[in-house]
DNA sequence: CTCATCCATGAGAGCGCTCTCACGCACACC
DNA sequence: GGTGTGCGTGAGAGCGCTCTCATGGATGAG
C-alpha cells in the first residue's frame, strides 16, 4: 500500500498537517521536525498524491499544448514535433507538466474546452491556428490563460501570442533576390488562411514594392503544392529567374520542378524557402532559407504562459526576429 | 462559481449518487431521471473536475511518454516528434490524455519514477532507449504499465515492446544491393549501445553471409556522423561500391561525402538507407530506403499499454514488419 | 505576577468525486 | 398476507491533500 500524509506522520510522530508544511517548505516549522519528517519520508519513500493536491489547491502543475492540425500533414513537416519537444525541454525543471491535445474537429473542440474546463490544466498552449479558430476566444471567454503560437487572424484583445517576424522575414527573401540581381521574382505563397501565409506574401510584396506584372501562386505548404505552384508559374512567367517559397517544403517541391523543367539552380533561377528545418540542408542544391526560431518561439510561449498563469498581466506580443540563411539554392 | 455535483443533484432534483451513476452510464437509472439530470448538466454548463475523480478512482486516465534524449540531436531527428504525434492520434477519441515527459539524465530519471509513483498516470510509454537504461526495470518493479519503444537491450520478462523488425529490414537492403550486382558492400552501422544499430548491423551481415573483407564504419545516426563513416569507408576501401546506411540521416551525409568524391550514386555506389523520413525524398537522388512504420509502431505501443492497464495480461513483444521502397540511390 | 504576543503544532473542515450499503417500493410467488 | 427478489435511489464514508483556526507553551513587557 502506498504510503500516504498519514502514514508520514505517523512515522514522525508529528501530524498530517506539520508534514504538510515540511512538503511545502513553510518556514513555521522547527528544524527538528523537520528532519524527522524528512527521514520518514525517504524511509517511506513517500510521494504525494498529485490528484489530492490540485484537488485541493485548485492547481494542477500542468499545461495543456493544443495540436490542431489534420493528421497527415502534420507528420511530414517538423514544426510541430519541434514545438512540442522544444516547450518540454523549456518545462524540465519547473515542476509543470506538460499534457497534449489534439482538437482537429468541431467536436474535439467542445471537447477540449470541457477537458479544460474541468480544471485539469492551468493553461493552454495553442499551436498553430487557422483563421476561423474558435479556440481563442472560448479559452478567453472562459479566463484560461492562454497563449497562441502565430498571430491570430483577428486580433483578440487580451490574448498574447508569440510569433516570428513572418512580414521582415520575406522581406529579407525577396531583398537577397533582387540584390542578386534577380528581377522577375515570382512567389510561392503560403495558404491566405493562415497569418504566416498572409504574412510571409506581404513582405514578399512590399519588398517588390509594386514592380509589376506580381507573379504569385498559391500553395498550402506541403511538397506538392509546391510543385503544382511552381509548374503554374513557370508556365505563366516562362522568364522569371528567381523563387521565394513560404515554406522550405514547397521550395523543395519547387526545385523539383525546376530540375525537370531544365532551369539550373541558382544559374537560371534562384530559391529561397522559410522556415530552415533539416530538409534545407539536403536538397539539390542546399536551399537558402530564412531560419525561423522554433525553438525560442516555444520557449517564448511557454514562459510567457507560465507567468500570466502566476498572476501576471497579460503579455503584449512577441515578434521573434528571423534572420537568412545563405545556402547554394541563391 | 464553478458547478459541481451537489450543484447539479440540486438543479435536477436528485441525489450526488444520481447524478453520478447518470454521468457513468449506469444502467441502473430511471429514464425520466436521466434526461432530468442530463438537463441540469446542460443548463448549468457541468464539467466533471477530473482531478476529485481520479483521487476518487485512484485511476488517472492519462499516460505519460517519456522521451530520453540530449536535446540536440532529437530536433533533426524527426522520428520522436511523429511518435509523439502519432501517438496523440491514437489517443483521440479514447478519453485518455498524453502527459510528455523529459528525462535525460539521472536526477531526471529519479524525479520520473516519483512522478509516476505519484499516481499521476496510469502507464507509461517509453521512448527510443538506450542500453543502460535503468527505467524500465524501475517501473517494472514498481508495478506500473509500461511499454517501450524498441527492443531492449537486456531482455526483462514481463516487459513489452514494440519494435520494427531491424534484422529484416537491413537484410532487405543488403539483399537489394546484391541483386542490383553489388558485390563489394559496405555498411554505415549505427551506435552499438543502441539495439537498433545492433540489430541492422546484424541483419546486415547475416544477409551478406560471412563474404569478406566486411566492410563496416560506425556512426551514432547523425548526418554529419554519416559522412565521417562515409569518408573513411572510401579510404579504407576504394572500390566499394555498394553502401547500406542504418538511418536516412547517415545516408543522407554519405550521398553528400559521395559525390564530393566522384562517385555517381547509383551507377558507381548504390546506397540504401534506413527510416524512410520525409527527407529521403528530397536527396539527390531521392533514396532507395527501407520503411520503418513509426505510426504504426506508436499505434501498437499505445494500444498494448491501454489494455495492460485495462488489466490485461502483459503482451508479448511486437516486431512489425518493414519493407524497401525503391528510389533511385539503389 | 499578570497579561499580551508569538510561534510551533494539532484538529478538523473541506476540495469534488465514487462507491458501498441500506432502504423502500413494486412485483411475483407460495 | 408473508416472504423473496429486483431495482431505482439516497445517505454517507472515504480518496489524500491543504488550510484555517484553535491551542498551549515560551517569551517579553508592564
């Protein structure tokens, strides 16, 4: 039988509630007791109950990181495992665990807010939003703290969020193209409903600042969305020279095509993806990318959550800088 | 104020006991009296606080996934974030709830077995272990579900895993080079504190059936440990001309140290790796790899521990079956 | 010497739920 | 009419912890 409060204290030979304070650290408690505590415990091997304590606290010591994504894409593209391992990594040490959900549908999602209305976490984490996301505004409404990863398509007073400089970002794409002498850039951009996407084809643009004719087509990050896109362009602007892609992903797919299409890379036409995951390193050529900070964007959030979760105020946004990564591709 | 069950007995009219017993479908329950109480739940918006059921139940209803690895290495590695993932969709739907778990190093390891002798989850799912690994006899003896991710090195009765079959696959690609008319084969083994690397090592050999000189370098998965192995095995024999790496990111690195040195991959080297990652699709030239079924693998995983808990007896180890996809690096 | 103060400790009331047990009612049987 | 069976329901005792409040002894002030 698992030992419990009582069985501590009887051990020590002092009551449940002095061995309570010992856990808890109180500084009303004589340092003869509380060694005595602390040798039953360690004899006993006692570890509190987890379930009987943020039953009683109201406090769980856990957070929940919400996954939103369709199943298939998700396992291809890295981000997401990055974010996950990325806030546990930033949790060890705290004391707070870390619980994953994955809400795809309308139903998972009253689900979920039931699962977090019931108190069996402190906070949430939201990865990766789509546009319509309901999520945001139930959690606000309901006063979980909560923090997104992205900028949310509608600005929700009172929500903070954490995310990279998408608009600076393709800037500095589009600007390493042009200054490379590249003047008929085309742009691969990311799906219209989701903020990095928009994001990422707006600096494109004002990096351009209004050269005409724009050449863009759509993709929805994945690999071949990016071939079809780059098919597409190649087929309407037969003389543009250089690519940015909104994700390392649909650049792939895009070199691809270029391959096959018989324009050498960078010679004929130059690439820049975003995003910089491992991929980036081991396309033909290696692909100059802009690198996103996955990894201090979780560590952002989950910071940012652990304190408004303590009380405090709630954290304007954070935009983390990006920076480019010169590789073979332009 | 948040409802709890009085508030709901309340509401409907009933007793605790009732609105209880309607809550987990006991069939013992007027039918009046069960839309009366289901009524009161929805007008007055109920959540089950999991926390007083678990304490109640001595039951948690969630599982923890225990990652052990450095925090590097992991990150380009894309194998643990889509079992995680994976494993998260097995879990939709089921009511169970996945707690992600970091220990690294050994005051880490002492910290997980409190947490889990904690009672705060019912099971736990070990991944990607190493040879020394201490937890899985600790959680063992502490009479906690576990299932683990991989064969462990030192068999422990009464423990289940779940691997992919290692000795198979790397046989099939030994096999595959040998009927391309590959004759001088070499091998990038894994680390050998891994059973993984063992095993691949092992089916390696056992394919090529003792022909000599063996031609073996080690790497520990890394890519850049791939072109190290790759670069000493051209050194150490030159007119190779056939290379089974044990993990795509090793082989990866050695079609990079290949072509740097000359040889055309397949017409000179033929490579096969191991994994199937997305990457494998986008070298140069796309590679000829052997599949690992990492969903698969996290479904059975999940699902052996879910009926263990169930109270089941404990299973018998899993091997699932891998198989070659062909691309053109062999 | 008395009274107020302070501090270590204990008693006990919850936190919100589950589950056993007893109760009362309806029905059927002898 | 009594006994037995079955079933829906309620009362109440926990589950293991925290926290408030009371207690009692030591201390210092008046």
């Amino acid at each position: 039988m698992k030992p419990t409060l009582d069985t501590v204290a009887a051990e020590a030979g002092v009551s449940r509630a002095t061995v309570s304070r010992v856990i808890n650290g109180s500084p009303r408690v004589s340092a003869e007791v509380k060694t005595a505590v602390e040798a039953a415990i360690a004899t006993l091997g006692y570890v509190p109950n987890r379930a009987a304590r943020s039953l009683a606290m109201r406090r769980t010591d856990s957070i929940a990181l919400v996954m939103r994504e369709p199943d298939a894409t998700v396992l291809n593209d890295p981000y997401l495992g990055n974010i996950i391992i990325a806030t546990s990594q930033t949790l060890v040490g705290t004391g707070v665990q870390l619980v994953l959900v994955n809400a795809q549908n309308t139903a998972e999602h009253a689900q979920l807010a039931d699962y977090v209305r019931s108190g069996h976490v402190d906070g949430v984490l939201l990865a990766s939003m789509h546009n319509d996301d309901p999520l945001p505004r139930i959690l606000l409404d309901a006063g979980i703290p909560t923090v997104v990863g992205g900028r949310p398509a509608s600005p929700l007073p009172g929500l903070s969020y954490v995310d990279c400089d998408n608009v600076g970002g393709a800037q500095l794409a589009a600007e390493h193209l042009l200054s490379a002498g590249r003047r008929r850039i085309a742009t691969i951009a990311g799906p219209q409903d989701m903020t990095a996407g928009i994001d990422r084809l707006a600096g494109f643009r004002q990096a351009l600042a209004g050269r005409k004719p724009e050449r863009v087509a759509y993709g929805d990050f994945s690999r071949e969305s990016g071939q079809r896109a780059m098919a597409e362009l190649l087929d309407r602007y037969p003389d543009l020279d250089g690519v940015f892609a909104a994700n390392d992903m649909m650049a792939a797919g895009a070199l691809r095509v270029l391959r096959d299409a018989g324009r050498a890379v960078p010679h004929d036409v130059s690439v820049v993806g975003f995003d910089d995951i491992e991929l980036a390193r081991h396309t033909e050529p290696p692909l100059t990318t802009v690198h996103q900070p996955i990894v201090h964007q979780a560590r952002t959030m989950t910071e940012l959550l652990l304190t408004q979760i303590g009380g405090d105020p709630v954290a304007d946004p954070v935009i983390l800088p990006t920076e480019l990564v010169e590789r073979e591709s332009a």
